[in-house]
C-alpha cells in the first residue's frame, strides 16, 4: 500500500523536495486519540488530517442506524473527509481510533506555515483527493469481487492483521460470519 504513504507521494510530486518531507514530519499534532475514540466531521467543507502514527478508519450510519466503514489509514498517511458531489452518495463523517492515532489537521493556514507556495498547494490538494479516488476505486474492486478473493485482495493491500474482523467485513460488504468462515479456512 505504499501509493498511499503520503511522504513517497508528496516528494514523487516536489521533486524529491526533502526539506517538504522534513516540514510534514514536524507538523504540529492537533489531535491525539485514545483507541476507540471518535473524532465527527464539524463542517459541511473538505477536512485533511495527516496520520503521525495509528490506525484510523473512517465510517458513517446508515438509515437503518449500522456502521458502514469507507476507508482505513495508517502512519503517514492523509485522511480526506468530505461530501460526495451527489446528495444520495453516503461518505465517512467519523473518524475511530483503532488504536492510539496522532493527527495533525492539514489546512489552508497549514501549508502558509509550512512554506508552501499556492501552487504546491494546489499540487498537494490534487494529490490529496487522487488518493482518495484511488482507496474508493479499490474499495469499490473489492465489493465487486467474490467474498474469498476479495479477502485475499484485501490482505494484500491493507494491514489485515491490525483490522478488526467486524470493520473489515463492513469495508468488504459482507457478514462477519462469512469472513469469520474465510479466516477459518
């Protein structure tokens, strides 16, 4: 899952720009989570977070009131959260803290301290939502694919291993009795 890691994405964009590697890496930690602990989306605008360490998922209720799970991170990766273009779209509006996370809230102020220019940050936001697109494409491959496949899909791509059975099968789309007999076998 390396196209992810937001260090390797933002100097691949700057030019190897190690000095912008070393500014990320000191960006000011904002909020510190407990595991389990929820952050709620505030705002109707985009929110970026950038993950120091933790893993994170991002999640919303459905009309029936059950945890539908969208995306998951890790360190040094950027979170996104925002309105999908179209109102009948559901996108994440929560954060959960699968274990401890620091995270520091990337924001227009956020790249003025950081020294970047409006077109590196122009650079950024678009790196920001290719990212994006790019777990929901993924997301999406694996909702299409028989539930076995996509399991060993979804190992290949994400951190299985620190995932709880439940929010993975959620992310999946399956039961978790369907991915608790996968496991098994």
């Amino acid at each position: 899952m390396s196209e992810h890691n937001l260090i390797e994405a933002i100097l691949a964009a700057y030019d190897k720009d190690e000095a912008l590697a070393e500014l990320l890496n000191r960006m000011p930690v904002n909020r510190t989570l407990r595991k389990g602990q929820i952050l709620c989306k505030d705002t109707d605008r985009p929110q970026a977070f950038f993950v120091h360490n933790g893993t994170v998922k991002g999640f919303y209720y459905d009309e029936n009131g059950r945890e539908r799970v969208t995306r998951f991170w890790r360190d040094r990766q950027i979170i996104l959260l925002t309105n999908a273009q179209q109102d009948d779209i559901a996108t994440a509006d929560h954060l959960q803290a699968l274990e401890c996370a620091r995270l520091s809230v990337f924001t227009q102020a956020t790249a003025l301290r950081l020294g970047l220019t409006q077109l590196q940050t122009a650079r950024f936001a678009a790196r920001i939502l290719l990212l994006d697109r790019n777990l929901g494409e993924l997301k999406a491959h694996l909702c299409a694919m028989p539930a076995r496949q996509a399991y060993a899909e979804f190992q290949h791509h994400f951190f299985a291993y620190k995932l709880p059975l439940r929010d993975t099968a959620s992310f999946l789309g399956i039961t978790p009795q369907t991915l608790s007999e996968i496991r098994k076998k």
